[in-house]
C-alpha cells in the first residue's frame, strides 16, 4: 500500500472495465485519481464508490477524440490538484468486423479513440509533466497490436499504431524525465470483450490458444500498470508488458 502516495493519475476510460479496475488499483495505492470518459453515469458512480471505499477520485466527462476536450481535462487536473504524474490512456473500443465490412466511418472512429486519442493524451499532458520535473505514461494496446487475428483489422491497426506511439514518444519524451510504456492485454473479462465470451465454446476456442486456459481479469491488468506507473519501473521506457497468460508466447 501507498505506492502512489502524493500522485495524481489521470485515466481515460476510467467508467468501466480495465479503466475502473486501473482506478480502483491506484486509489487504494494512495493516488489521487482523475478518471474521465463519456458514460457520465458510470463514470461518477465508480468516483463516487472510491470515495466511499476511503480513496481519493474525481470524475470528469470527456471525449478522448477531442484535442479541446483533453486540453480542458488536463487544465482541470491541473487547477485543482497541481500537476499530472501518470496518465493511463485506456479508453478503446472494439468491433467485430470482416475487413470487407468495416465501413469507412467505422474504420476512422476506431483509430480515433484508439490511437488518436493515445497521441492526444501523450501531447497534451507534456506540459504538466515537463514543469512538474517528470511523469510516466501507460498506454493500453493490446495483444492484437502484437499479432494478427480474424474480423478485428481496424482494432489491430490502432492498437498496433498505439504500440510504435509508445515507442517513439519514449524517445522524444526521455529529456523531460516522462517515461512511456504500453501494456497489452489478452483477453480480459470485461464488457467490451462479452461478445467473445458469449458461450463456453467461444471462450475455449479462443483460450485454447494461451498456456493459462482461462479469460484474464481486469485487476491483472491493472497490477501491470500500477508496476510501470511506479518508481518500480524507474528503468523502464518504450517497453511492452504482455499480460495474455501466454497466448502470444507460442
């Protein structure tokens, strides 16, 4: 306990699944946390639960496609807490589309919450970060932006893009002390991947694949991230951190 002590993190996403298990992870690490999406309702019954439980949260609305949005986000952070130290761009979403299927439309909002907002999230938290002496960024990609897989093209390209983000953003962020890491998850029970886990055949066919047979949890995830949030990552930058129970191991 207490990793996190005198730290504000700021997480995209933060209403539900992986985001809410990363708020609730760093809040009981003594974080002041800052979540933010567009499920205005979630989002502040997960702020308001952390309070309860004796953390420390805030909920902001927020749309991680929109340069202003994250401009304001960070500027509210900023006012009334003092600085930025981790920011954790989880927001995403994922289709299920043949390639042949995915409409362009569909095509442009996947890489713009997935990928774009990553490179919003990473520019627009520079400033704080850079007058607060240093900061560490996670951003979440996944297994698909390692390997490739079946009727998920548009997520695979932003997750991939999401992955050399990091990398590059590692490089030119190193001169403020900014360190940048990505994780990627396999397949973790959450809302977003219910579509996966709508039958026990479903699930097997796609856990046959890893060496631990069974979906992740969201807290697994989570235990990751708080890792490279820390100064337990301190020599740590432009890395990957796979958290798939082996699925991209063999």
């Amino acid at each position: 306990m207490g990793k996190m002590d005198n730290k504000v993190v700021l997480i995209t996403g933060g209403a539900l699944g992986m985001g809410q298990s990363h708020a609730k992870v760093f809040a009981r690490e003594g974080a002041q946390v800052v979540l933010t999406d567009i499920n205005d309702a979630a989002g502040q019954a997960t702020a308001d639960a952390i309070n309860q439980s004796g953390g420390k949260a805030r909920f902001f609305h927020h749309d991680v496609t929109s340069a202003k949005d994250w401009q304001q986000v960070v500027a509210q952070c900023i006012a009334r807490f003092g600085k930025v130290d981790v920011l954790v761009n989880n927001a995403g979403v994922l289709l299920f589309r043949s390639l042949e299927d995915i409409t362009d439309d569909e095509w442009d909002h996947t890489m713009n919450v997935n990928a774009r907002s990553a490179f919003f999230g990473c520019k627009y938290v520079l400033p704080g970060m850079q007058k607060a002496g240093g900061g560490s960024i996670i951003n979440i990609s996944s297994i698909f932006g390692l390997t490739g897989a079946p009727n998920v093209a548009d997520y695979e390209a932003s997750k991939g893009a999401v992955r050399l983000l990091t990398k590059a953003a590692a490089v030119d962020l190193a001169k403020f002390n900014i360190r940048v890491n990505s994780v990627h998850p396999g397949l973790i029970v959450t809302e977003m991947t219910k579509d996966l886990l709508s039958s026990p055949e479903a699930t097997r066919a796609f856990v046959s694949r890893a060496i631990i047979q069974r979906p992740g949890r969201p807290e697994e995830v989570s235990a990751a991230v708080l890792f490279l949030a820390s100064d337990d990552a301190s020599f740590m930058t432009g890395s990957e951190m796979v958290v798939d129970g082996g699925y991209t191991a063999q």
